[in-house]
C-alpha cells in the first residue's frame, strides 16, 4: 500500500510537471512564432478620415512597399467621424495580434483628451502601444493681400496698431491649427482672433476671398496661391526650412521657437499586443520610411517621414501630450459633444 501510494505521488507529480511546462510552452509560443513569421495575413490600418487625401494617399504608398516587403497586404479602412473617437474605439477593442492598427495623429492622442468634456471611450496612456511615427507636416502662417507683411516680425508690428483684432483661420476648432494661433498670441501678445472652418478647402477659399486676413494651414493647401501672389508665408512650423519655400524663414528663426511643430500621424496597435510581433511591425515600417524612394515621394506633399522605436514614439508622444495639454489650458476651449 506504501509502494501504490509512493508510485501515485510520483505519477501525480510528473502530471503536474508535464502539465506546467506545457502551460509555458504554450504561452510562450505565439510570442516566438510572431517574431518569426509575423505576418502571415492581411494588416489592417483603421483610419480616423476619408479616403482621397493626401496623407490617405502617403499611407497607401507605405501599404504597397508593406505588401512588396513582407508578402502581406496592409489594407486601409478609412473610419472618419467623431474627432477620431470613432476609428480609436473599434482598434481599442480589437483583437490584440498585430493584425489590427490605429492610424493615430496629434489631435487624437494629445489634444482631445484636453478639449472633450466628456470622457473618450479610449485612454492615450493605456488603450495602445505605439509602433512608430509616420510622417510630419508642418504648418505655415499665410496671409492674404490685404496684409502689409513678409515676415513674422512685420506682421505683429502690424496687428497690434490695427483697430479691430486681425483673424486667423483654422481647418477645424479644437486641433493644432487652430492652437497654433494661441501660442503666438501669447508668445508675441497679439490678439488674434480664431475663425475656424469645416476642412482645410473653405479655410483657403476663405483666406483668398479676404474674409479673413490669414490662416494656420499645411504648406501644400496654399502653395499654389503663393505661386500666383494671392497669399504669402510668414513662418513655417517645422525645424528647418521647407525644400518647397526655401526663402521663408521657420518660426524658430524668427524668434518663437514654442512654434516649432508638427501635425504629425503614426502606427498604434492595441495594448495588449504582443512584444514580438510589435516590434517586428515597426522594423518592417520604419524600413519603409527610412527608404529614399519614399522620402522623394513625399518632398513635393513637404511631408516628412517619422520613423521612431516604440520607446520613441511613445516618449515623442507623451511630449507632445504635454505641450497642448499646457496650450488649451491656455485657450480654455472645450468641445460639449
């Protein structure tokens, strides 16, 4: 009876052996698979926007030499509406295995959580891990004729010995265009006054048309009224000069260096996403945007390509979270919806 019972614990013991090495094996085993073969099926990218402009255009660029490279196609579902809110929950809630991406940008990581009242169903801090960066696009002061100015310093000479405050445009309230314009007034004490519109189009047939004096706007909107004489650049956003404008000094050149910006977008992936395969989805990005041939591509869009590490993207982000969280406390502005 001593001997059963000795060979029972024993059998007992090797099950309980057997049965946790099988446990770490299989929990260890997606991750090495996933570094290994990763991906084996189609990427998903949900994008908070419409389809047809220009970075959706710059992100099926980077699809294509994704699909030449890893063998996979990475298919774009364009998800606009809600500030962002609504492309941002469904990736929260997806299936964290790499297959399912956030195209995220500066509004919705670093802006909304300051500016929407109610709370978002998404936390910047905790629903995502972030990939790396995938272009920057700067913004520039325009202004139209009716403004007796070349440069940023003629022009706060200018506005502040006018009558009635001169005003600026944004492509839509609550995001860095629009504060943008509250930094500068409170870095030259101007007092500027915002006019936003409903996209980036009404703002520049409204810049042209003299209903506002000028605008906060990417560089490519308004270059070819530059070209005619309709509209000038006093400032470019960007940490150097843009090969588009070379003669047109950055803001930090002109004194204002808290202007140096970007409207950026990047690669987010839900949270619980696994090491291995997050890493080997930003090796196989940042290849792409480090090549030249995309660099060429987008000189002529003045967009600029972000390649980062997880670890970068991620501290680039809590920067830039810190930097509007500071600005719209400033503004004071709030969305209600």
């Amino acid at each position: 009876m001593q001997i059963q019972s000795s060979l029972t614990r024993i059998a007992s013991r090797r099950r309980s052996v057997c049965l946790a090495a099988a446990l770490s094996c299989a929990l260890l085993a997606p991750a090495f698979a996933a570094d290994e073969v990763f991906p084996t099926r189609p990427v998903h990218v949900v994008v908070p926007f419409a389809a047809g402009n220009t970075l959706d255009n710059a992100l099926r660029q980077v699809a294509e030499e994704y699909r030449k490279s890893t063998g996979q196609p990475m298919i774009i579902e364009n998800k606009p509406g809600g500030a962002g809110l609504i492309a941002a929950q469904q990736v929260a809630r997806a299936t964290a295995d790499g297959y399912t991406l956030l195209l995220v940008n500066t509004s919705m990581l670093t802006i909304n959580p300051y500016t929407f009242k109610k709370k978002l169903p998404y936390d910047a801090d905790k629903s995502f891990k972030y990939a790396t960066g995938l272009l920057g696009s700067t913004l520039v002061l325009a202004a139209n004729k009716t403004v007796p100015a070349n440069n940023l310093q003629e022009f706060a000479q200018w506005s502040r010995t006018q009558k009635n405050p001169v005003s600026y445009a944004s492509f839509t309230a609550g995001n860095s265009s629009h504060f943008a314009g509250v930094i500068l007034n409170e870095k030259l004490g101007l007092n500027l006054v915002h006019v936003p519109f409903n996209g980036t189009p009404p703002a520049v047939q409204n810049l042209i048309g003299e209903q506002v004096q000028t605008a906060f706007l990417p560089l490519p909107a308004v270059k070819p009224h530059v070209d005619t004489g309709k509209v000038k650049v006093l400032g470019v956003s960007g940490p150097k000069r843009s090969e588009l404008l070379p003669d047109v000094q950055t803001f930090a050149e002109q004194g204002v260096p808290e202007m140096t910006l970007y409207v950026w977008s990047g690669f987010a992936a839900p949270a619980g996403t696994p090491d291995a395969v997050f890493n080997k989805l930003s090796e196989d990005i940042n290849k792409i945007l480090r090549s030249q041939d995309i660099r060429t591509k987008w000189r002529d869009m003045d967009f600029t390509p972000l390649p980062m590490t997880p670890a970068e993207f991620t501290s680039y982000i809590r920067d830039e979270s810190s930097r509007w969280r500071k600005v719209v406390e400033v503004s004071g502005f709030k969305i209600e919806d």
